[in-house]
C-alpha cells in the first residue's frame, strides 16, 4: 500500500512520493503532472507536516498564495489558474488516498466556492493559435509510448473534428 512504515512521523512529502510511487507502478498517464504539481507547488509549503497537521486552512493559504502572489513557474511569469487548480487536485487526490486507507480521518481539502480561480487561459490570445501540426497528430496516432487506447481515442477525435471534452 501507499502507508510508509519506517520509523518517523508520516509526513505528507513521504506520503506524496509513495501515492505517485503506486500510481507509476499502475501506469497512470497524468503521474507525471501529478508528480510535477506536487514537487514544485504544493511540497515546499506543506511537505514537512505529518498528514493529521495539514488544515484546511494550510490549503486555502496555499491556493490564495499561488492565486494572489504571483507565484513563478520555471517558464517566467505567473501560474496560469488552471495550474493552480490542478496543484489543488493533486492534493485532493492525495488526501482522498489517505482517507480510504485510514491513514487520517478527514480530507483537509475543503475550499468554499470561488476560493480556486476560475478557468481561464493565462494568455486570452493563445487558443487561437493553439493547432497541431501535421507532424504532431502523426506522432499523437502512432507513437509507440503513446497508449493504444489514447491513440486511437486521438484518432477518433481527429477524423470527427473533436474537441477535447466532447
């Protein structure tokens, strides 16, 4: 299982590192971004706290501080909302994982509603110009490491003119 029974307190960085663990060891496409949102955005402010410490106000401060302060990616420039909506998910998911193992009692991410930023693109400009090239969707339908399943599913969407979502 994810629970980590070394001797030291369980620290949600433990406990993070052995849900993303599971999750490879599963093949799971988005691990990587679950991993990525974690590491860069969530670990660094909540990490050392044993998983009964962290409140739902630890996470509310967490998702006002990279909504309001501006928080920097590696790129430059300001989390997209988007992004932080997914820092929050991964949290989430990590915490709803503890609860049904019984590892604490309560999922601490409670947020009231328009507390997390509304979806939006960070640049208004960008989904205009957001189309794949010839060369990607080739790579998008036949790449080995993609999964099958997913090429086909891009393939489907390819041929009907689809949008991701519908």
């Amino acid at each position: 299982g994810l629970v980590d029974d070394s001797p030291g307190p369980l620290t949600l960085k433990r406990y993070a590192k052995r849900w993303i663990d599971s999750r490879k060891a599963r093949g799971l496409t988005s691990v990587r971004s679950d991993e990525t949102y974690l590491r860069l955005y969530a670990l660094p402010r909540l990490g050392d706290m044993t998983l009964d410490e962290v409140r739902p106000r630890d996470i509310q401060e967490l998702v006002r501080d990279l909504t309001t302060n501006g928080k920097r990616h590696k790129g430059g420039g300001n989390l997209a909302p988007r992004s932080i909506r997914h820092v929050y998910a991964a949290l989430h998911m990590v915490f709803e994982e503890a609860v049904a193992e019984e590892v604490v009692a309560r999922n601490p991410c409670k947020l009231k509603r328009g507390q997390l930023p509304s979806v939006r693109d960070k640049d208004p400009k960008w989904r205009q110009n957001a189309v794949f090239t010839r060369e990607e969707l080739e790579t998008m339908i036949s790449h080995p490491e993609i999964a099958e399943d997913r090429r086909v599913h891009y393939a489907i969407m390819l041929l009907a003119g689809l949008r991701f979502g519908e």
